[in-house]
C-alpha cells in the first residue's frame, strides 16, 4: 500500500468507525415466532451499560470509542508529519485495546449461543468494526516498517 493511499484510507476509518458504532454487531431475542430479534449496536449496548454499570461501560466506551479514535488521529498526526514518529508505539497499544473490544463481542456471542436460551445472531456491524480494527492495524503495522 502505498503512503498516500494509507493516509487516506486512516483518514477514512474517521467516518467508518462511528458508521460501525450505530450498526447492529447483532440481533438477540428469544428467537420465537411474532417475536423479532432486538439489535444491538455498540451505542445501544453502551447506552444499556450506563444504566446498570457504570465501571463496564466506562471500559467499553475505552475500547469501542475512545481509543479507536484517538488511534486513528494520531496515527493521521504522524502521516501529516503534525506529529513525531515516536508516538507510534503508543499508538500501536491503543488499536491493540480496540481489538479486545472485538474480542468481547465475540465472546459474548459465543456465550449467549452455547447458554441456548433465546436466539443470537451476527449482524453486518460486527464485521464493520473488526475490519476498521484490523485495517488501523495493518496501517500502523506499515508506518512501523517505512523508513524515515
């Protein structure tokens, strides 16, 4: 990938993360007939959290909101050379604790199936935020290897 199209496809996780903070990561319900299965986004979920954990949603709202972000703009600090390459390290540790977040849902997707009480299903969301995820992954993995 070259430099530019990596600026810009950072620049473009900017719009694509908070797209995939709205989107269904899943639907769950009791899976009966004339009962639809409620979606669950990361807002959604953090909205419900903040209601009955405060300390839980404060670590979602870590992982899912703030540090995908704040990677995302650092990383976009350094490619418009705003910032010094040694925040890189820093920045890499942060899209490493949004890819825990990934890791949860997936989790509790497991979980909720193997329980076998109601239904849960993927939704498009989920494959929306990991791919935003591994994408600022990959793009801080390559500004680690350019040479200076």
């Amino acid at each position: 990938m070259s430099n530019s199209a990596a600026k810009y496809t950072n620049l473009a996780l900017l719009i694509l993360f908070p797209i995939a903070w709205i989107a269904p990561l899943m639907r769950a319900g009791l899976g009966l007939p004339f009962f639809g299965l409620d979606e669950i986004s990361v807002v959604s979920g953090l909205i419900s959290l903040w209601q009955s954990d405060i300390f839980l949603a404060l670590i979602v709202t870590l992982f899912a909101i703030i540090a995908p972000m704040a990677k995302t703009i650092g990383l976009a600090l350094i490619q418009f050379g705003h910032a010094s390459h040694r925040w890189l390290p820093a920045i890499s540790a942060l899209g490493r604790l949004a890819m825990a977040d990934v890791f949860l849902i997936a989790l509790y997707v497991v979980i909720a199936k193997g329980v076998g009480v109601g239904k849960v299903e993927t939704a498009w969301g989920l494959y929306l935020f990991t791919a935003c995820v591994l994408v600022s992954l990959t793009i801080s993995r390559l500004e680690k290897s350019r040479p200076r």
